[in-house]
C-alpha cells in the first residue's frame, strides 16, 4: 500500500539523488586520472542523473496531485514558489541528464561533458536544497500537513501571522 499523502514520501528521492550526484561525479574524475575507463567510472554518475530526473518527476506530478488539498490550508502564494523551485529542479535535471550523458563519450566531447556535468551536478545541488527550503516552509511554515489531519480543511492560513495563530489555536493546534 502506499502512502497517504504520496508527495511527501516521495520528495526525499530527488533529494537523495542531488546529494549523491555531484560526489559520484568527482569521485568518477578522481577515478579517471587514476586510469579508470570513461565507460565504468562515469555509468554511476549517468544512473544517479537518470534517477535524480524520473524521481523529480514523480515528485513534481504527486505534488500537483495534491495541490488543490493542501490548498484549503495553505495560501496559493506560498504553494506558488514551491510549485515554481519543483519545476525548474525538474526542467534543471532533465538538462543535467543531457549532459552527464555526454560525458560517456570518448575524446573532447566527453571530457566536455564530465566537467560540465560534474558542475550541472552542483548546481542541481543548490536547485534541490532551493526546492526543500521552499517545501520545508509548507510543512512547518503554513501548516500543509494539516490538510490531511480531519477537521482542517476549509481552514486556509492567512498572510497575516496573528491571524494563523488565531486558525491554529481554533483547529486546537499549537
């Protein structure tokens, strides 16, 4: 069976990913200039991007899912950026992915394509942490985990902190 809600079970994949990509990644250059092949050294850091992009998928279309419930708690303003950091991590991956894959190549366009790579999987890394910061704030911010807890829909939280209090305290939510 899976969870209910599934976004948030699912969202710690790409997280995952985006940790371990950029150190497979300079652990495959420390093993190339000690003669490791381009093919077995760079192959984990290809299935490490590929993991990172169908995960981020999966992530971005279960958030979508359950955008409209986390809505009765939460204002649409704060679920926009997160909305806004999973897609450009998404379209950020699918790149990175293009190029990682490049490095698998021989000669220049390899070499090319492993620096590259190596740097996108840095820059992933920021995209992702961007994403976690803004999906943190839901949770632990506006309270989107309320949305599942019975007796809490229909109770979106106001801009206002005091005015959140006020919804929390009558939710009898500390």
């Amino acid at each position: 069976m899976l969870p209910d809600p599934l976004h948030p079970a699912l969202v710690h994949f790409p997280i995952a990913f985006a940790v371990l990509l950029p150190l497979a990644a300079v652990a495959a250059l420390v093993a190339l200039r000690r003669g490791a092949s381009h093919l077995g050294a760079w192959s984990l850091v290809v299935a490490l991007s590929g993991l990172l992009t169908v995960s981020a998928w999966l992530a971005v279309q279960t958030g979508e899912a359950q955008e409209e419930v986390v809505e009765e708690v939460v204002p649409e303003s704060a679920i926009h950026g997160h909305e806004e950091a999973g897609e450009r991590f998404l379209w950020l991956s699918v790149a990175g992915l293009l190029v990682i894959t490049l490095g698998l190549a021989t000669g220049r366009a390899g070499r090319v394509g492993r620096t590259a790579g190596t740097a996108m999987a840095v820059v992933l890394l920021i995209a992702g942490v961007r994403v976690g910061d803004t999906g943190g704030e839901l949770v632990y911010e506006h309270g989107a985990a309320n949305a599942y807890l019975d007796g809490s829909a229909g109770t979106v939280e106001s801009e206002d902190p005091s005015e959140s209090e006020t919804h929390a305290a009558a939710l009898g939510i500390p």
